[in-house]
C-alpha cells in the first residue's frame, strides 16, 4: 500500500467515525477494539473482543478485581463446602434484567444449566464438574460438584458466569438481540462496523457508571485505530502496538495505560504426536532444552519489543498470584552444543517452526534463527496463517510451533490442557504421570497454600522437560485521551467502567 493510499484510509476512517456522532448532550465514550466480537451470546462466544462486550452488558455471578481476586458480582458471597463439592450462593436482590425480568436463584440456575446443555455451547468443558444446580432459596443457590474443581469459581467470573435473561435467552435470535442484566443495554450492532450500548437506568450500581452511551468500535489495524484515536474519534484503544508506544506517550493530548497481563508466547515442541515426530531428535528432552538455552530472551525483547514485554520461563505471568519465583535462564550456546552432543545430535540440525503469518511473529522468528544457529540448529520458518497453524499443530502436522495462550486468572486455566498427558490442548503430547498427579491434585483444593507447592513442583519439573519453550508474557497496552479519568488497565485486559469518566 503506497504511503497516500495508507493515508487515505486512515482519513476514510476518520471520516466514517465522525459521521455518525450522538447528540452533544449524551455522554458518550468511544473504544477501539482489534477486531469485529463474534455472537453475542455469552455461551456461545469464542473471541477475545467478546469479552470487553460482556464485560458492560452482562453482569456474572462473580467477578476479579485488578489483582486477580476474586470479587461479588450478582452473588453477594459464597461459601464451600468442608468436601470442596458444594458452593453455595447468596444472590443480590432487587436485580432486574434489561427487559424487566426478574433476576433470581431460579434464573442464575437457568443460565448454568443452559452453559451446560445448550448446543454448541463452548461453556461446558469450563464448567464440567457441576453436577447439579439446586434453588434453595429465591437468592440462594447451590452448586453440587461431581468432584472439588478449584477453578470453577474463576471460571463463573467470565462467558460461564454471565447471566441472561431467560425468557429472552429461549428466542432464536438471542444472539443478535442479546438481554442481560448489565450496566448497560445492547442497543444496536452494525457488523464490522460498531456495537452500541445504552445505559440501563433499572441497573442495580448506576451510580458508578458514568456514560449514556458506548460505541464499541472494531478497527483491525493498529495503525489506524492509533490514528483515530490521535484524531479525537476515540476516547480509548486497546491493542496499542509497540512500536507506537512512543508517539503515544509524546502526544500531550494522549496518555497510556499499560500492564502485565496474563498471556504468554512460546515455542511448542512434536514430541509425540503423529508421523513427524517419529524417530525426531525433539524426542529428547535434552535437545527441547538445549534449543531453549540457545534462546536470550531479554535480547529477544528488547529487539522485538522495545523492551515492554516480559521475558517468560512459565505459563504463570508475573501477576499471577501463582508465578513461581525460578529465575528465568540467561543465554548459554557452549551449554546447548553440551546437550545436543550428550544426546547424540550431529549439527547442523534442521528444524522446522510453524509460524503465524503477521510481521511482529514473523520478526520473532528472524530473532530466534540467528539465536539458535550459533547452537547449532538451523532454523526454517514456515509462515502460515494462525488458524491453519492451529491445525496443523493439533493433527501433529508441525515440528515446532510459535504459539501461545491468553492466560487465565486461575492457574489450572493456563496449565492444565497443555501440559496434562490427556489435556485437549497438549498438541505436543507430552506426558510425564508424576506432573499428571501433581495438576490433579492442584485441582481438588482451593487453598493457595495446598495448590502453590504443587505448580511450583511442575513449574520446576519443565525446566529439564521443556514440552513448551516459553518466551514471553505480553502486556496489555492501551492508549486514551487524557480527559478519560479513572482508568485502570487489568491483567486480563478486559475494560471495565465502574467509576470511568469524562472531564468536562
């Protein structure tokens, strides 16, 4: 794209946005996402932008606060029970939901036993462990487990937790006109164009909501989301790319917000899945761990990333209340070559890495193959794009893959699936029955003090056994005009409005 078309579509934008602008009376704010939400239906929803939809039309039962804990939402408090297989709800009352239905224990039970049942519904595998909801009273529920399930209470302050109305919830076009009981109400939507939100005055906390309106604006190129919001089209973006934190923190009308989310990047090794990983020197655990050594990531930061990012050596961010306090390794080529000769390795060694087909992974790549060639290991990047990248590492189709995860706030979220021998997301099939027991075990209490020692086991264990090779934890960066007062970036990236404001 020539330099006048670039800036014709940034002024096209600008333009688009500034034609359709409210009624000066309203106060409205304006978010710039990275990409179109899909269905707005909570238990059908998959993306990441769904989410900060959620996040303003749909209350959960349960939600975290900005150091991850967990907070009341419609559930004023909760207990367990002395087996972890009971947890029981008190439910707020006087909660309506946006069409005038009352919320209470037998909606609340409604919404889990349809994130169970419904078809399609990608909340099941969260939530597996329920077995039951009963109504003991009209704000009082329990949930009966089939087993202890320390997550799940993480799990009810996201899509799983989200709560609908249910009269609403049975029409067919649920999606397209969702009903929930939020701070705000679904107003209109206009595919890849905007997604706007109406305050609901019945809302039960009104007085820490501080807009009429919200437009929700998907703009998939950093650039011009940048562009627009420079230009006063919008009030606040998510998705700040690196390389333009600089003109940001220069612009003095601007200011930015970032923090350590909960997202990692690493390399996935085929060590045991399909054709490709027959009689593969990635067999080895000490060739996994010697293509790891090869790797400065500091220096891979700095260079990629102006050193924003975090270099990584776990699945558990640095904000987590599960990090593992183990130091992550500086760079040792004369210790890789030791590896690679103790496991038997000639070198040069070929090797192929799948990798996302956009320029900042393409640019991570180049990285990593003038770092790993000094081991020994000639690096061939195969770019592709990441869905296609999805697949092929979960056929087995790949030799190493650059992928990642978004990070949850439980640590089970961010582990288990990939790490576990039957977990769905172990593309690798890794297995090692000892680090199987000790996720398990992690699993079937809630008490941080019984689960930290057992992570810290597993964390320490894949140091040698590198079934993933992490690299870094990616920060959540947003960028706003400085008349938005009150904002508070969240390790999960999500943006929440409670006590948001404009300056007048």
């Amino acid at each position: 794209m020539t330099m006048r078309n670039s800036l014709l579509t940034v002024l096209g934008s600008v333009m688009l946005l500034g034609a359709a602008l409210p009624a000066q009376s309203e106060t409205v704010l304006r978010i710039g996402l990275g990409a179109d939400p899909d269905m707005l239906d909570p238990h059908l929803a998959r993306t990441y932008y769904g989410r900060f939809i959620f996040a303003s039309l749909c209350d959960r039962l349960v939600d975290v606060d900005d150091h991850l804990k967990v907070v009341p939402g419609l559930a004023k408090d909760w207990t367990w029970s002395e087996d972890g297989k009971t947890l029981t709800m008190n439910l707020r009352e006087g909660v309506t939901f946006h069409d005038g239905e009352k919320f209470d224990a037998a909606a609340a039970k409604y919404n889990l036993d349809r994130a169970l049942t419904l078809k399609g519904s990608l909340r099941k595998s969260e939530i597996s462990s329920i077995e039951s909801v009963e109504v003991k009273s009209p704000t009082q529920i329990a949930i009966h487990l089939k087993t202890p399930d320390a997550a799940l209470l993480m799990q009810l302050t996201d899509r799983a937790g989200a709560m609908m109305a249910p009269q609403a919830a049975e029409k067919p076009d649920f999606a397209a006109h969702p009903v929930c009981s939020g701070p705000y109400k679904f107003d209109s939507r206009v595919s890849q164009d905007r997604i706007v939100l109406s305050r609901f005055d019945n809302y039960w906390n009104k007085e820490a909501y501080h807009f009429d309106k919200l437009i929700y604006l998907p703009i998939p190129d950093a650039s011009v989301r940048l562009a627009n919001l420079r230009a006063g089209d919008l009030d606040l973006t998510e998705g700040v790319a690196a390389s333009d934190v600089k003109t940001v923190e220069a612009d003095s009308k601007l200011a930015l917000a970032k923090v350590t989310g909960l997202g990692y990047q690493g390399i996935t090794f085929n060590i045991n899945n399909g054709k490709v990983s027959k009689n593969d020197p990635f067999q080895d655990a000490r060739v996994r761990e010697a293509f790891s050594q090869a790797i400065d990531r500091d220096a891979l930061n700095q260079v990629v990333f102006e050193g924003l990012y975090t270099p990584a050596n776990q699945a558990f961010s640095p904000v987590s209340p599960y990090h593992v306090k183990v130091p992550v390794p500086p760079r040792d080529v004369e210790k890789a070559k030791a590896l690679l000769k103790a496991a038997g390795v000639t070198t040069p060694l070929n090797v192929n890495l799948l990798v996302p087909n956009n320029p900042t992974s393409q640019q991570v790549g180049q990285v990593l193959q003038a770092m790993v060639a000094e081991a020994g290991f000639n690096l061939n990047l195969q770019m592709t794009e990441f869905a296609t990248l999805l697949d092929r590492q979960q056929s087995g189709d790949y030799q190493l893959s650059f992928s990642g995860w978004s990070g949850r706030p439980d640590p089970d979220g961010s582990i288990y699936g990939f790490i576990n021998s039957k977990g769905n997301l172990n593309d690798g099939r890794y297995s090692n029955a000892q680090v199987d027991e000790w996720l398990a075990q992690a699993r079937l209490s809630n008490d941080p003090a019984v689960r930290q020692p057992l992570y810290n086991n597993v964390v320490k264990q894949l140091q040698t056994d590198m079934p993933i090779a992490y690299l870094y934890f990616e920060p959540r960066i947003f960028g706003l005009n400085k008349n938005v007062q009150g904002f508070k970036p969240y390790p999960d990236g999500i943006v929440r409005l409670a006590g948001l404001s404009l300056a007048k």
